[in-house]
C-alpha cells in the first residue's frame, strides 16, 4: 500500500512549484545549417568557413545541407518548418530576406516564420560600366544617361534580383530612363557587359573583382557608406552625391520562429565570437565580405528594413512578379 502511494506522489513531487526538471545542455547533438543555394559557390563558402569554426567553439559540428532551387524559397520553407530547439538553422541573405519578400509573393513570411539569430557580414553592389564608355566618374555616367535618352541599357541576374533593384534606385534618383536587360545570372550579364552589348551594371563587388582587375570593365563607385578596404581608391554613392544609397549583399543566420531566447542569446553571442576572429576575415575577404556583428534585436530590424525599403522601392517602380 505504501509503494502504491509512493509512485503515485513521485511525479507530483518532481513538478512541485519551484522545482523543474533539468534541462539538457545545448548543444548536445549536430546542428543542422542550411545553406539555400547549390554546393561550391561564394554562399556555400561562407556557410562552411562560418560554422566549421562555430561548431568547434560550440563543441558540436554542424552539418552543412544545400538546398538550392526557388531562390531560396525551398530552404526557408524546411527551415520555417522545422522545430524551433536550434538544431535547425538557415543562412538567409538579401534574396531570402529582401528582394524577394518585395516582389514576389511567397509560402512564408520572411519575418513571422523565422527567428533571427545575427548578421554574418555584406559586401557592396558596384557601379560598372562597359571599358568603352566615355565616363569616369558618377556624375559623367549620370550625364552620358540624360545626353543618351534610351540608347544606354544595364544587365541584371535576373527580374527583382538585387542587382536589377539597384540599378532602378539608382535611376528613380537620376530621374532618367535605362533599358533593363534580366540574364539568367551574373555570369551571362557581365558576358554582354564587356561585349558591349549593354553599358552598365551594379553587380555585387565580389562578382566583379576578377573583371575589374583584368581592366574589362570600369567602376565607378560602391554602395553603402564606407569606401571597401579592398578598393580604398573607389568612392561610395554616398560620396558622389547620391546620400544615404545603400545596397548589400548581405548574409546572416535565422532560425524557425519561436526559438527558445537563451539558446538564441548563446548562438548569437558564439557567432560574435566567430566573427571577429582574424582568420575568418581573412577567408570572407575572398568574397569581399566585411563580417558584421549584430544582436539579434538588431538583425530582426535590419531585416524589416531591408524589406521594407524594397517594397517600397518595388511598388514605386512597378515591379512585382508572378513567382
């Protein structure tokens, strides 16, 4: 009879106010990080670099899976349906998290479904132009536009890519008219650039180093407010008279939504030590990246931001697609 009572008392005793079952440590088992574009590329290099060193500071690896196809929207579908206990992460960048919540509709919301976990870093879009064209600066490039109404067309990786978005901020601040030529991707873009088949072009600073350096195409300025350390001889926008004008590649880590706060606050304040680390500077620089450390307060904002200004930017220039 004595047993009987005993076992019916233990849980009521182990739940008792004030008592709580001891909580396993985290992590205790891999982590899953998704990067949301194919294995090899510039994103899947940051992925690798980032967490073979986070993982060893966390004393668990994390197991990298690439999920390309739907830019993006197939990796931050299975990550915004995972469970949020932190073993399922995603890098999210500008595509995820920006330029596509601004013109496309998608099967989640880049906010709601997502926990932010911190910034990894961003590199600038640059101002290029064809080797031939007879401007040097901005404001020649800016004059050579007005002179030349419809006869100067710019490249993009395609409709509603970051690249495309910023040439179009670029010319709602110009006021002037530009043919937009989408490519399939930078590649084919920078191929019709040099050809001189279009004239200009705002690709992201890292796609563009090797054909700025063979001197095939000419920049004339970066996005963002600071002069890039690989470039310290190239102006910003922002100091060619077009104030405040920013466009990132940007990249940073997100989580399903509704992750616990003190295993955010542990990912977030491990990856802070990650990144400002030299080593990895040194390894995102291949990429032009400049590591930035953020809270995940701060991250958050800087993604409603981010999606903001584009979709006001979309609604203003007309630009919405289908898918």
């Amino acid at each position: 009879m004595q047993r009987r009572t005993l076992l019916r008392t233990a849980p009521a005793l182990f739940c008792a106010p004030g008592m709580a079952w001891a909580q396993p440590a985290y992590p205790g088992k891999p982590i899953r990080y998704i990067v949301p574009v194919a294995a090899g590329g510039g994103s899947d290099m940051v992925g690798r670099s980032l967490t073979e060193r986070w993982g060893i500071l966390l004393k668990q690896p994390f197991v990298v899976e690439n999920q390309g196809g739907g830019g993006g929207v197939i990796a931050s579908q299975a990550t915004a349906r995972a469970a949020p206990d932190g073993y399922t992460l995603m890098q999210g960048y500008v595509a995820t998290h920006g330029t596509s919540p601004a013109t496309r509709k998608l099967p989640y919301d880049a906010v709601r479904d997502f926990t932010a976990i911190g910034m990894i870093g961003a590199t600038p879009n640059v101002l290029v132009v064809n080797a031939g064209l007879p401007v040097r600066t901005v404001r020649e490039f800016v004059d050579y536009v007005k002179k030349n109404p419809g006869r100067v067309s710019y490249g993009s990786a395609g409709q509603g890519s970051l690249t495309h978005l910023t040439m179009e901020l670029f010319k709602q601040q110009i006021d002037s008219f530009m043919v937009h030529i989408p490519y399939r991707g930078v590649a084919p873009a920078f191929t019709d650039l040099i050809g001189g088949q279009t004239q200009a072009m705002f690709p992201g600073l890292a796609a563009a180093i090797p054909h700025i350096r063979s001197g095939r195409v000419r920049p004339l300025a970066v996005t963002g407010l600071r002069r890039h350390p690989q470039f310290k001889d190239l102006p910003t926008l922002d100091e060619s008279g077009f104030k405040g004008f920013d466009a990132q590649q940007w990249y940073g880590v997100v989580g399903p939504a509704g992750m616990p706060a003190p295993i955010v606050r542990q990912l977030n304040e491990t990856l802070a030590t990650v990144l400002r680390a030299p080593d990895l500077r040194d390894k995102l620089a291949v990429e032009a990246i400049e590591p930035v450390v953020m809270s995940p307060e701060e991250f958050s904002a800087f993604i409603k931001n981010d999606i903001a200004r584009w979709t006001q930017l979309a609604k203003d220039r007309k630009i919405e697609l289908d898918s």
